[in-house]
C-alpha cells in the first residue's frame, strides 16, 4: 500500500528523480542456502530480470498463491499467510524533491518515513539495504482480532529471515 501511494504521488506530483546505485559489494549471497533451500522456479523465474538483491523471507518461499511483480528497478512480492498477506517491495527508484503546499499531504509523506508503523490493521518496515529502499507490510483480516496487527513482533521476525533470492548486477 505505501508503494502504490508512492507511486500515485510520483504521477501527480512535480519532482525529479532517479535510479539508486546497488552497492554489490556488500551483497553476499549464500549459495549454499539458496540451494538448500529450493527456491521455487516460478520466484527465480519471476524476479530474473529485477537488477536489485530481491530479498524474500526464507520461511515463507515455497507457500502456494505468491505473486511476484517485478520490472528491473523494483519487484513487490504478495505471499499469502493464514488469515493475513505478507508483502516485500525493493524499489530503486527515488524522487529528489516534492513540490506542493499541501499539509495534509507533506503529513501523510513524512509519516511513510518512520521505519515501522502500526496502523489501520497493518504493520510495515521500511528500511534500506546495499543503497536500496525496500519494505515489509503485514495486513491481517482480522486486525483486530490478530496479535500479529497489533505489535511489531512478528514483522521483526520476518524481517530478520530476509535472505536474497535474485537480482542482478
């Protein structure tokens, strides 16, 4: 959801922008876990093409019904989770400044800038890796109902299980 805001912004909105740097060196991709792993062909087929790390979480890369949206400057991975969907963007694409006077808007922007937020029943990170910006959300059916919606507990768990699944240089 924060994305495709983003997104949406970026069209509406005056500014330039750009395509972040990968920084490769600090890119380590532990081969032998991703075989151990068996990273399911449809996912290496889906992000082949991504030229940024494409991180997934390792316990979650093998469940039915992901759906992975890729171009090669950013990828959105859904993975669906009992009663909730679990989603991971990385996006090297930025905008240098954004012209308006809009204050609810400039609100809503600086919001997306904390790096977790609990908030209409989903949870999300959004942090940066090898010069990339990328982000973790969670939203639940039931938020409510759901202790995963209601703390950052279980998204820092994930968060901690991202490993590298493709990209490219």
């Amino acid at each position: 959801m924060p994305f495709i805001l983003i997104f949406i912004l970026s069209l509406y909105l005056s500014a330039d922008g750009g395509v972040l740097k990968v920084d490769w060196s600090k890119v380590k991709i532990n081969s032998k876990m991703q075989k151990s792993l068996k990273i399911a062909k449809q996912i290496q087929k889906s992000v082949n093409g991504v030229t940024l790390p494409v991180l997934l979480p390792r316990y979650y890369l093998n469940r039915k019904g992901i759906q992975i949206v890729s171009s090669p400057n950013f990828y959105t991975a859904t993975i669906p989770i009992d009663g909730a969907k679990l989603m991971v963007a990385g996006d090297r694409t930025y905008q240098r400044e954004i012209k308006t006077e809009d204050k609810r808007l400039l609100k809503s922007i600086k919001s997306l800038s904390n790096k977790f937020n609990i908030d209409n029943g989903m949870v999300a990170i959004y942090f940066t890796r090898y010069g990339i910006n990328y982000s973790l959300n969670l939203e639940c059916n039931n938020p409510k109902g759901d202790k995963r919606c209601q703390s950052r507990d279980f998204l820092e768990r994930v968060y901690r299980s991202l490993i590298i699944v493709g990209g490219r240089r």
